[in-house]
C-alpha cells in the first residue's frame, strides 16, 4: 500500500508557526484538526464532515484532472515547444524572490484550433496519473484546518471560480493548457495551513516571529502555503504524476513555466495588505495593453485568482454577509486567543475603546476599503477586458454589496459582536437596514445606483438608467 504523504514538519503542520521535533508521528498532527473536533461534535456531525471533505477531493481532483487531460492531449498533437532550457529544480530561498513582472509565454501560446480539439476529444488520464491526482489533491485538504471560512471547501470554491474565469480567458487571451493548469493548482494553495482569521502580515509576524524573519515580513502566509504545498507535490510518491505533467521531466521549461505562474498567482493574493503591489501591478496592466502581450497575460492570471478568491463579494447580498459573518467570527476567535495584537487599523479606532483590537473596531472601514480598493476596480478591469465570468449579473452584485456595506455595515457589524445577525433570515436584514435608515433597503440600493449612473451618463435619461 502507498504510504501518504503528510505536510513537512519544518513549515507547522501541527500549528502555525511551531516547529516540531521529526521523531514524532507526523500522521497525528495532521489529524490534530479533526481529533479537536471530534470532542466537541456528536459522531455524526464528525461523519459528514468527513464525507463532505471525500465530495470536495474528488470534485477538485476531477477539476484538475480535466486541465492536465487538456496539456495531454495538446502534447500528443505535437503543439508543444522542445523543452530543452535546463532549469534548477529547486526554487529560491523563499517564493517572494521568485515573483516576476513578466512571464514569458511565447513558446507556451495556445492554438485555437488545438484549444478546439481538446475540448471536444479529451481521453481520459490513465488510472494511475487520476489515482496519484487524487491522492495528492486529498493530502492538500487534510493541510486545511477546519475554519469557518479559510478551510477546504471555500478552496474548494475558489477553484470553482477560477476553472470558469479560464474557460473564458482561454478563447478571449490565448491563455495556454499549460498555465491553465497552474493557476487551477494555484486556486487550492492560499488557505493552506492558515491560522484562522483575516490576519495581516504585521499581526502575524508579531505573533510568529521566526515565521515573519523567514518570509521577511510579506506575503507570509502565501509564502508559508506556497512551500507546505510544494514540498508535498515534489515528494517522490507523485514522482510519475509529475513526469506526466510536464513530460518526462521536471528539467525543462513546463516546469519552469508552471512554477512561475504558480508563485505569481498565490503572492498576488497579498494585494489587500499590500498597497504598493497593487498599484505596482494596476500600472503593469495599464501598460500592458498597449506594449507587451506578456505582461498583459501575467497580471490577467493574476487577477482571475484575486477574483477567484472575492467570489462572495461577487454573489447576491444574503450569501456575501454570510460569508463576511463567517470571516468576522473567525478573526474574532483570533482575537480572544490572543493573535491579533500589533494589527495596523488604528486609524479606524475608537481611542477611548480599551479593547482596541477587537474585530469590531475596524471591521466596517476595513472591508469598505476592500470592496473600494480591490474589488470593484478588479471586476470593472475585467469586466471591459471581456474575460468576467456572467460579467453584468457580477458587475451589479459587486456595485449592489458595496452600496449595502456603506449603508447598513456598521449595524451589521454591531450585530455580528451581539450575535443577532444570521444572514439566512430576512427579517433579521430589515432589521438591520431599517436601523441605518427608515427606508427600504432596495429604495437606497436603487437610488445610490442611479446616482452613480447619473454622474457616469450625464445628459442620459433617468429612466432609462435603472436598466441593468
């Protein structure tokens, strides 16, 4: 019987930020999770989850199954370049030295007539390779604690998003089989082996000093994910998994190539605690559409997964103040356990509020940051770039969720602390927006959307702006 691999003791499997002496059985720290959560949950509850978390594992396996069936079925076409450029198979010293501004794509762009033929003949991977897939795919999910929100299943969703982005920016960028695969891969990693909560970098390498001098204080959690990930996917159990990937060798440029698009896409989901990147990668897209096709590809993988993981922003009203309660009770859980001192939103809070660092202090302005800084601008990019997945339907939850947060999200937050909020109960939502205002909450909504209309269309008629 093939012996499982367990995530490498030197990055934390056990708990994020403490190394753990090799001699002990690696398999109980990465059951640390689910034994915890047995003693607190009847047996069923246990079982279902368990079963919920065997669903996910083959969902997303036959999700990566069918874009590594795609490079496949690409290379036996003979649409593939002569991997001949010898690489290091052992990346730098941390991911962040890694990142590139420019990824080059030349020898790796796709063929519409190849992209055709392979969505309309993919065979089926050979048992073996789909066997190996899922074990590796299983492994990546026993690495995800059991969160309310950064956890598996929303990994899992992320994926979801991802795998739909791509299929448009496939036939609209010339997006590669290839690359295709590595942001797929990429869409499973952020969570991994995450502490729990929306954690910045400050609050992290304060909590875990050695893990904020090693990653040097940025992207410390993708980094830390990039490398828990990485070490699994090298070990030799998948040894013929990834001679098929990147045929037959790990020394050639698919290697170098999937790498890169990898590193880039995870580090770039540090933007909303990284100003400076992010306007460093909004002016790359700017010149890039009219100046380098390399460019304009590289920061477009790395939007799909920054859109890949804003997806509840993107959905209807209910489901985004779920999840917005769910990360919020999360961070919370951090704070009572002590993990959140150091946090650098003091300018958000109340200086006569002797819990300072409570959640709640900040929690409104921040995620209004977030809807205005990241969010919005990003689906408006992709929106007029055409690869936005149900672009208007996207567009007008993003625009709609925003407006509600600017409204109602200081009682929202105010409900949350108290416990009076469940995001499945409309009354609790009138509630709330009555509290904000006396009038209805789609009368604000309606009106804050024609004004926007109104500044964008001047000379247009009124009516006519309320249409989608």
């Amino acid at each position: 019987m093939t012996e499982v691999v367990t995530a490498p003791n030197l990055l934390c499997p056990s708990s994020f930020g403490e190394e753990v002496d090799d001699s002990n059985d690696t398999t109980k720290s990465n059951n640390h999770d689910w034994l915890s959560f047995s003693q607190n949950t009847d047996i069923g509850k246990l079982a279902e989850e368990l079963l919920k978390r065997e669903r996910l594992v083959d969902w997303a396996t036959s999700v990566l199954a069918k874009g590594l069936a795609v490079v496949a079925h690409r290379r036996r076409c003979g649409d593939h370049p002569n991997s001949t450029t010898v690489v290091p198979n052992k990346p730098a010293r941390i991911p962040l030295d890694e990142v590139v501004d420019v990824i080059d794509f030349r020898h790796h762009a796709d063929s519409s007539s190849v992209t055709t033929a392979s969505e309309t003949t993919i065979e089926h991977l050979p048992e073996n390779i789909r066997r190996l897939l899922r074990e590796f795919v299983s492994v990546i999910a026993s690495t995800h604690k059991m969160h309310a929100y950064h956890n598996f299943a929303n990994a899992c969703q992320t994926l979801m998003c991802t795998a739909e982005s791509l299929s448009i920016a496939r036939r609209q960028s010339g997006v590669s089989p290839l690359a295709a695969l590595a942001l797929l891969f990429a869409s499973l990693i952020p969570y991994v082996n995450h502490p729990g909560g929306d954690l910045t970098n400050v609050q992290i390498s304060q909590d875990q000093v050695w893990l904020g001098q090693h990653y040097q204080m940025t992207a410390v959690l993708q980094q830390n994910a990039l490398d828990v990930t990485w070490h699994i996917f090298m070990d030799a159990q998948f040894d013929e998994m990834r001679q098929y990937m990147f045929h037959s060798s790990i020394q050639n440029d698919e290697f170098a190539l999937f790498r890169q698009v990898v590193v880039n896409a995870v580090m770039a989901t540090d933007d909303g605690d990284n100003a400076k990147a992010r306007q460093e990668r909004e002016a790359r897209w700017k010149e890039s559409a009219v100046t380098d096709s390399n460019m304009r590809q590289t920061v477009l993988l790395e939007y799909l997964l920054q859109l890949s993981q804003a997806t509840p922003a993107l959905q209807d009203g209910r489901t985004y103040l779920r999840e917005t309660q769910l990360r919020f009770d999360e961070t919370v859980l951090a704070h009572q356990q002590g993990r959140l001192g150091g946090d650098n939103y003091e300018e958000y809070e109340d200086e006569e509020n002797h819990h300072h660092h409570h959640p709640s202090t900040y929690w409104y302005q921040r995620e209004l940051d977030y809807l205005d800084n990241m969010v919005v601008p990003l689906v408006r990019r992709l929106r007029e770039a055409k690869v936005l997945p149900h672009a208007d339907t996207v567009y007008r939850n993003v625009r709609r969720n925003r407006c509600e947060w600017k409204n109602c999200g200081e009682a929202i937050v105010k409900a949350f602390v108290q416990g009076k909020y469940r995001a499945d109960e409309e009354s609790d939502q009138s509630a709330l927006r009555s509290e904000k205002s006396t009038l209805p909450v789609e009368e604000l909504l309606t009106q804050a959307l024609l004004q926007d209309r109104v500044r964008n269309n001047k000379g247009t008629d009124a009516a006519n702006l309320l249409q989608p």
